[in-house]
C-alpha cells in the first residue's frame, strides 16, 4: 500500500507539471484519462461486489476469503456487510452519474453537429459503458437479495430504492 500511494503521488505530481506546461491538452486525453477514471471505478465496485460475496460465502480463513481478506480495509467481518453494501451502492451511484454525463456529452455534440462542428458518431464506447455498468448493477443486486436477511427489513427496502433509481436513471436517458 505505501509503495501504491508513493507511486500515486508521483504520478499526480507529473501530472500537475503536464497540466502546468500544456495548459491546453488535446480533447482526447481528456476523454482517455474520464475513460480511465470509469474503468477504475467499476474495478473498484466489481471489487466491492466479490468481497460481499466472500463475507457471505463463508467464514474467516475458509478458501477463498482467506485471499480476499489481505488488505486492511477487506478485513471486515459479517456484522459490516451492511456498510459494504451501502459503499458498493454509493459507488454504483457515482459511476452512473458518469456515464449520464457522458450520455449527455454525447447529445450535446450530436446538437452542434447540425451546426457542422464535427461528431463522431460511434457509439460503442457509450454502449460498453452501459454494458458493464449494468453488469456490475445486477451483480450488486444479486448479492444484496442473496444477503437480504443479514441487511434487515429497515436497510433493505432503502436498497431496493436505490436500485431501481439507478436502474431507471439508465434506462431513461
């Protein structure tokens, strides 16, 4: 983890000397470095999911947990499954609003194409977003009804709210 957050530093510190000499980077780095920042995230929720999974799979030290449960914060025990969930939940959040963003980005520049500016048209990076971000949502969703009776009945329908928010969100726009 040091060796990570060292490695973190230095490349925000060649970053911010980027950003300082070339005040005007392309468009397409831009897009490559949100590209990432959306990859990074749903690996980070895909994560979340697998670790909800091994909390509830079996106990301590059993298998695979015992691989899942290497980093300080993966070491948590059954009674903080709830706050997995609503952090993996809070994180499926933020990467919808990313890909809203993105969608809305996207229309944005089919509307200055009538104007002549120009637009690529390939949608496929939108729909690989979309894709996956559904996939991870149905994973977390999966696990959630699996863990329904450890969230409890007040936790729960909260959940399921949140659920289909994003869902309809996606769906919607």
């Amino acid at each position: 983890l040091r060796l990570v957050a060292v490695l973190k530093a230095i490349l925000e510190g060649e970053k911010a000397a980027v950003l300082k000499r070339d005040r005007h980077l392309p468009l397409s780095f831009h897009r490559r470095q949100e590209e990432l920042k959306f990859s990074l995230g749903l690996q980070r929720l895909q994560h979340r999911v697998r670790r909800i999974q091994a909390l509830r799979d079996g106990p301590a030290g059993e298998g695979p947990v015992r691989v899942c449960r290497q980093s300080p914060t993966a070491s948590a025990a059954p009674q903080e499954l709830p706050t997995l969930v609503l952090e993996a939940v809070k994180e499926l959040e933020a990467a919808k609003q990313q890909v809203l963003k993105r969608i809305q980005i996207w229309k944005r520049q089919q509307q200055l194409a009538g104007n002549g500016a120009l637009f690529e048209e390939n949608l496929a990076p939108l729909q690989n977003r979309c894709e996956n971000l559904v996939e991870v949502y149905f994973q977390l969703h999966q696990q959630v009804m699996a863990a329904s009776a450890e969230l409890g009945a007040e936790l729960l329908p909260r959940l399921l709210e949140r659920f289909d928010e994003v869902l309809s969100g996606l769906v919607k726009r």
